[in-house]
C-alpha cells in the first residue's frame, strides 16, 4: 500500500517553527498502514524539517542556536548574485535537511511522547508552503 | 515485503555514541528483503542517530564538535522552563536528526566498509532507549 | 514495486558539491515508480548528501559555513590514530548526514524548482564515489 497526502503551511518566515505532526498522524491514519514508513518533504531550498519537543522555550534555544551556527546578518555569496537577502535561509536548509524518514509501527509514527515533527521556515519573508508525505507499508 | 525489528540500548547519556550496524543488519537479514529500504529512529527528543567511522578518535572528535556547537554549560531557555537542564540535548538532536533512511541492495545495508550507523544519546542521566526499524522491499 | 540504481562519480574532495538530481530523476524514471518514496545514500564515511539551490554562489557559502562548523587544519583524535589526516571529512559527513529519502509524487521527486540534491565530497584527496538508490512505490 502507497498513500500520497499534502497539506499547506502559512508561515511568517524568519525561523518560524510549525509543529506538523498531526497532519502527518491524519495521513498516516488515512494510509491505513500498520506497519511501514513514512517519508514528509518540503519542495523548497529555504525550509528545514526536523523533530523537536516543541515547546516555547526549546522552539526560542532552537531558533537562537540556527542564529549563532548560521548568522542573518553576514554577507553570503548567494545574495551577492541574485539580490534575494536569503543565503543565510538556504545554508540553514542545508544544514538542517529539507525531508524526514520515520517507521509506522502499529499504525502510528515511531515518535516519543515529547517529541514533534517540526517544519521550519528559514526564508526572509512570509511563505505558503505544500509538504508531501508519502506512507508505503501493509 | 514489510518487516518491523526493535532492539534495546542502555546507555550512559552525555553524548554517549553506540554502533548499532549490527542490529540494523540483524533485522535486514530477518525481513529477508533483497532489495529496498531500512528506517531505523529512536523514540525522543534528546538523541540522534547519524553515521560515522566507529573508532575511538571519531568518536572523541564527534563528541568535541557536539559540545563545541552546542555547549552543555549555556543557559538554554527550555530548563528555565522546566527545570530538567537538558536543554543542550534537545538542540542537539534536532541538529543532528532522530531517524536514518538508507537503501538496502542485495540484502545488505548500502554502507561502505569503515562507516557504521550510530546513536548517540544527547541526554543528560543513564537512558534505556528502544529503537525501531522497518525494512521494505522484496 | 522496487527498483535500485547506482552511478558513479569523480569528485576532488575538500568540501568538492555535485548536484545529483538529474541522476536522482533518471533512477526514478527507469523505476516506473508514480507514487512512493526514493532514497540515495553514499558508501562512504568522509561524503554527504543534502539540498541546495545549485549556483555558485550558495556551494560557496555552503563550503564556507562547513569550514567555520568543522575546520580542516584543526587537530582531531582520528588524525593522530590513523593518520589519514582526514579526521574533519569524518565529522562533516556525520554532521551533515550520508543519505537522503524523498517523497515521488506523479512520477518525479518532490523538490522545489530551485532545490537540488547535491552529494558534497568532504575527504581530502580525489575519489570515485558509487551512489546507491532505491525508488519503492506503485
């Protein structure tokens, strides 16, 4: 069994930390997969996807740590060429990867109780953004 | 062809790193897929799994580029929160990610000689973990 | 259905990034694979594999932002064990993840237009690299 689900995101940019678990949980649900993976990607070089308790003040550490390994404020050679101020959002995506893999395990995603499925917007401005999340198993 | 392996870790936590290879290429060989996908993810939000040579001078480097990109010592905004002075943990397993994807190719992990799949444990007390792995193919 | 590909690549190291996707879309095509997943990975400890928008000015900033995370004339444990004087190719590719699993929507790979997969070679001399991938789907 394959299952293709996607949902919309509209984001304030600038490191903006969605929790998306329970959309991945809806498509997990509507693959009727027990056993098998599941596979959430954003189309874009500007967004990261990672997993995080999220909870104010790791999504504040979160946001704080990406500004310290990856200033905004430097010059990049990216926006040198093209004029868009959002080479630091590209290096960050990166960094950070643009997809997430996880085992579906008795019909659910193999996460811990405090642990979320976050997708963070890097870009320098507010962004609508599509996630495709592909589930395959029995 | 879809099959589910999970095995146990005990570990002592403060970037404690385990080569897991092993069990991975335990559970390949008992789905008896040929040709596919393995996914292997930790439960929680305070480790990590990645790759690395497993020997003890990687693992020192590892554990030295850990601390010196997200040091245990900062004031992280989570413990103010709740106390629990993990804060570092959780930076650090949403840096370095909680699942890995990789295919498997005539019945053996697509890994070369010297590289072993690894979890480290980012917490901060002695943790028994569960990890879960599917394997899908034919 | 499953179908794996593999190609190969000449790289000359130090931080050397190679966009991969028209091969990542070739392995795809061969697979008939409409809907589904697709995931490469590299054998090899001292390589990795993220997205990037693909122009001159963002590989430079990503080969800048890896030198300031993982600088190469540091001294490393790995180096004084082995040798190999290769010890920050070693955390580099752990830092940044050795494989990469992406949702296949409607034929093709869910990336953004201006998103491409790129395999950075971070070891410190010339290298063949084998690619493996592994498209599943229907």
């Amino acid at each position: 069994m394959v299952h293709t689900g996607t949902f919309e995101l509209s984001t304030s940019g600038f490191c903006d930390v969605h929790d998306i678990t329970a959309e991945l949980g809806r498509v997990v649900k509507e693959s009727r997969v027990r056993q098998g993976m599941a596979c959430v990607a954003c189309s874009g070089s500007t967004a990261g996807i990672t997993t995080l308790e999220f909870e104010p003040g790791a999504v504040k550490d979160l946001q704080e740590l990406i500004e310290k390994l990856v200033p905004h404020k430097r010059s990049y050679h990216h926006d040198a060429t093209w004029g868009d101020a959002n080479g630091f959002a590209h290096l960050r995506s990166a960094l950070i990867g643009t997809s997430f893999a996880v085992p579906v395990a008795e019909g659910r995603l193999a996460l811990g109780t405090w642990q979320q499925v976050v997708f963070v917007d890097f870009d320098n401005r507010p962004r609508n953004r599509r996630l495709t999340v592909v589930v395959s198993g029995e």
